[in-house]
C-alpha cells in the first residue's frame, strides 16, 4: 500500500519564478549551444531539487512510492521534463544518437523532431491504434478480441475494488490534512463513509470460488436472509458513485475519483443486474455471465471504461499509462520491421529510479505490443525504450525482451 505524504523537502518554490521559466523554455530558441550551455545551469538546479522524485503512473511520488501532493514539486517536475525536452533535441545530444547508429533506427535519428518529444498520455484504445496506424477492419478485431477478455466478471470487480481501496486511501489522506489545518472537510468524512460502504457492499455479496470445486454451494440459505437481500444490484453501487462524485468531486488531488468515475460507463450499463450472493450459486453466475455480456456488447474502443478495465488485466492495478517523450513508430529500411521508441527522463541515477523507469516504459511498450499483435499484424514489431538523466552512464539495459537505453541529459 502507498503512502501518501504532502511535502517532500524543506525548499519551497516559487510558483511564478518556474511559470516564467516554462514559459521561456516554449519560446523561440536559439540553436546555438551557448543558450544550452547557459540553460544547463538551471536544469542541474532542478534535478537536485527533485531528486529521487517522478511523476509515476499519472501521480507524484518519491523514490520508495510515497504519493507527494505539493503544489510546487509539481510545478518543478514540470519545469525540469520541459527543459529536458528541448536538450534531447540538442545538436550534441542528437549527434551522440547518430554516432549510435541511430539506435537501432536503422539509420533513423529517434527523437529528432519535436513533436517526437512530446509527452504522451495513453487513456483509450483509439489512440493506441492511431498511433500504430491500424486499418479500420483490425480495429474492430481489437475491440472484439479485448471486450471478450477484459470485461469478464472478475477483472471488472477487481478493477473496481482496485480503484476503491486507491481512493479509501487518499481520502484518509485528505482528512489527516483537516486534521493538521483544524479544518473539518465534512465531504471527505462523507465520502470515506460511503467508500468504505461501497467495500463492504461489494464483500457481503462475493462469491467464493472455492465453491465450485465442493458441494458447499448446494447448501439452502435461510429464506428470511435472502428475501431482505435479494434486490441488491449493481445500480447501487452506481448511486453510491455518485454520491462520491458530490461528496469528492470538488477534491482535483484524487487521482482514484478520475478512475472510478471512468468505471462508471460501465456501471450504468449493469445498473439492473443483480449482485447478490444469496440468489443460488447457479443464479449468481448467470448474473456474472450477465455483467461480461452487457459490458463486452456495449463498451467501445474510444471507452475510458473498456481501457482501465484492459490496463487491471494486463498489469493487475489499475494506472495511468504515460511517457515523457511519445518517440515514433515507423518501418526500418532496411529490415523491413516496424520500431517503436519512447522515452522517459528521470531525476537521478539512482538505482531504483532506473528500474522504476524501465518498468513504466516496459508497461506502455507492453500495451502498444498487446494490441500490435491482438490487431493480426504480420510484420514484427521492435520495441525500444530510452531513459535520459544528468550524469547518467551511457548503457544498455535488457528487460523483460525490450532493449532500453539510458542516456545522459549533458551536453
């Protein structure tokens, strides 16, 4: 479980001073390498404030996974990453790229364009086919193929009860700051109240699986007990996402209220299923196989439901897919296969944040391969993933069957 804390370290920001930065790092700029000379000053100042500290699956978090809510780290990271763009576009930097060989580019200079450096947020199934450029026929065969999989009835609960225990904390978080303020939030007790309702409800009507397996499931339930829950369905678990959405909506720093109002297209479309575990061993599963049908049938491929629900099934939590540098997908001249190179930037070299580095790139090439291959596509796909950081070693990393490359962010 993640911890949640709202300051990081004693120095304190000035919002306006990093506005202006970022505002000047967009601006016109000179290609000499004198205005990177000077600009490497300030981009070192940044690293060692943020040291040991990222942006990680959509939330800020430092180097052991303690979620940092502090307005000018925020505003720092973003400074630091804006920068660091531009310097990947450098003349040096994109000249030690060439002396690589184009990094398995196939003579193709990655990263060369800006708009190859650009950050990327991945949130639908729509955007992971344009960016591969998928035909309009192997989208619908995506669609059918990732429907019929991930909206089985135990990766949408997951997803959902996911979700829930990730907002249970933050909201704890948010009345331990009350606390500290002597404020009261009287919609964050609420809210914890209804979420922690919304847990329960959902355990009261689980079903062990166990049972399957034993004829324990054959046993009557006392009638008295079924009758007072039989008209538990999925439309309560929907009112009650909506009394968080009133209760929370007001709160931008909950991460996991996004998410769980993204889950609530999918709600709407099982609001009359029952959920009730005291109907009959073989009427809860028709119910079951009554959710997988209803939301395979109705969830689309532009659906945020249909893709945090395909994100819990291919990493088993439900996270924000984001890179730093959307890098390029195209066809190798020489090979004849497709590459696909993204990158990260980090803050520090420190072990730890390169492997959490490499594991983020791992999960976002990961998706785009998922659907590469669920799409048909003959043709082999080449992965590549490449983390810059100050001071870094120039080196190799091989993980999971993906090549990764650290870079150093100096001139």
């Amino acid at each position: 479980m993640h911890h949640i804390t709202r300051h990081l370290t004693p120095v304190r920001a000035n919002p306006k001073r990093f506005c202006s930065v970022q505002v000047l790092f967009h601006s016109s700029v000179d290609s000499h390498e004198e205005w990177y000379r000077n600009k490497l000053s300030v981009l070192t100042k940044l690293s060692r404030a943020l040291r040991d500290v990222d942006l990680v699956d959509g939330k800020l978090e430092d180097i052991n996974g303690v979620i940092i809510y502090d307005d000018s780290i925020k505003q720092k990271m973003q400074a630091f990453k804006s920068l660091a763009r531009i310097f990947v576009g450098s003349p040096s930097l994109q000249q030690k790229l060439k002396q690589q060989g184009g990094v398995g580019g196939g003579g193709r200079l990655v990263f060369g364009t800006e708009s190859e450096r650009e950050p990327l947020v991945v949130n639908s199934l729509t955007k992971v086919c344009n960016f591969l450029d998928i035909s309009a026929q192997q989208r619908k065969l995506v669609r059918c193929t990732v429907c019929s999989q991930v909206t089985q009835y135990r990766i949408w609960r997951g997803a959902l009860e996911d979700v829930l225990n990730g907002l249970k904390d933050e909201v704890g978080w948010l009345l331990e700051r009350s606390s500290e303020t002597t404020t009261t939030s009287q919609g964050a007790k609420l809210g914890q109240q209804v979420v922690l309702s919304c847990l329960r409800f959902l355990s009261d009507s689980s079903v062990s699986y166990e049972a399957e397996n034993s004829t324990s499931w054959m046993r009557p339930v006392p009638a008295r007990y079924a009758k007072a829950n039989a008209s538990a369905k999925w439309e309560d678990v929907l009112d009650m996402v909506n009394d968080l959405r009133r209760y929370l909506g007001h709160d931008e720093v909950l991460y996991h209220l996004e998410k769980l109002l993204l889950m609530k297209e999918g709600l709407l479309q099982i609001k009359d299923v029952f959920l009730d575990n005291t109907i009959g061993f073989r009427e809860v599963r028709h119910q079951e196989h009554l959710v997988h049908r209803k939301l395979s049938k109705m969830l689309g491929s532009p659906s945020p439901c249909l893709f945090t629900l395909l994100i819990y099934f291919l990493y088993g939590r439900v996270r924000d897919i984001e890179v730093d540098l959307c890098g390029g997908f195209y066809k190798e001249e020489k090979s004849g296969f497709f590459c696909l190179s993204m990158g990260r930037i980090l803050t520090s070299t420190d072990e730890r944040m390169v492997r959490r580095g490499v594991k983020q790139l791992d999960r976002a090439l990961g998706l785009f391969e998922f659907v590469w291959e669920t799409a048909g596509m003959k043709e082999t796909l080449n992965l590549e993933g490449h983390l810059w950081c100050l001071g870094a070693e120039e080196k190799t990393i091989t993980y999971r069957g993906k090549t990764f490359y650290l870079h150093d962010l100096s001139l």
